[in-house]
C-alpha cells in the first residue's frame, strides 16, 4: 500500500450526515444539487452504459472498468484529495433501502480483493466488508 495513504476511505450515501473528519469524494455520475464542498474522482464512476444494462451486466462491467485502474494509485489519490480526513466515497443509494444495490459496494470488493483492504459503509457495521458490504447484492455473493 502507498505510503501516502493517512486514512482508509469508507462509502457512504450522499445523503448521508458526516463529521467533520470525513471527506466527501463523489462517484457517481452525476452530483447532487444544493450540496458543495465535495470533491469528485471521476475514475471510480460507472461508464455510460451505467443505466441501459441489468445488474449482472453492470457488475461485469464496472469490475472491467476497475481492472484498469491501479488500486495502489486510487487509494493514494483519494488520500491525496482527502487531506488528512479519511475519504469517503458517495453515490446516491441510500444505506436504508435494502433493495438498491450500489457501485460504491463494488469498489469495496475491488478494493479487498486485489489489496485486501477493508473498505466500511459509514453507519453500518465496520465488519461488513468486501462482498458483505450492505450495499452488495446478495445474490452475487
């Protein structure tokens, strides 16, 4: 892991309340409206087929997606953005509704499978993780 890494990121929904010792980094597509102070990292947001494929196909695709990127320099990135607050990824799904799954919850399989990092949904509980990370489709487990 990059040694410029201070703080592990952690999801979250948009609409989620934050302390001050997070920093909110979006990405998703699109941005919420009457909301600032945010950052975006573009690389972790879905391509443009995002909502014209089903879940299967979008979890393939978004998995391809993120095969390109090098894990190491993301957390590095996100860190970077962060300052020395701990990046917190955000996209629209809230954690409440138990039926939408989320791509925030892919990033988190991505990030445990290929650094074994331990990546939480702010809210729930830390140890669901990887593919028990409570936006995960279970079914895909």
């Amino acid at each position: 892991m990059s040694a410029k890494v201070t703080h592990l990121p952690m999801t979250a929904s948009w609409s989620t309340e934050l302390p001050d010792s997070h920093a909110r980094i979006g990405i998703s597509r699109g941005r919420p409206r009457r909301q600032s102070g945010y950052r975006v990292y573009s690389p972790l947001a879905p391509g443009e087929w995002w909502n014209k494929v089903d879940l299967a196909t979008f979890y393939g695709l978004y998995m391809i997606q993120l095969s390109g990127l090098d894990p190491e320099k993301v957390l590095s990135d996100l860190s970077v953005l962060a300052g020395d607050k701990i990046p917190t990824l955000l996209c629209f799904e809230r954690l409440a509704d138990a039926k939408a799954f989320c791509h925030r919850a892919f990033v988190a399989v991505w990030f445990k499978h290929t650094l074994d990092v331990d990546i939480a949904e702010f809210g729930a509980d830390l140890g669901l993780v990887g593919c028990s990370h409570p936006k995960f489709p279970p079914h895909l487990r």
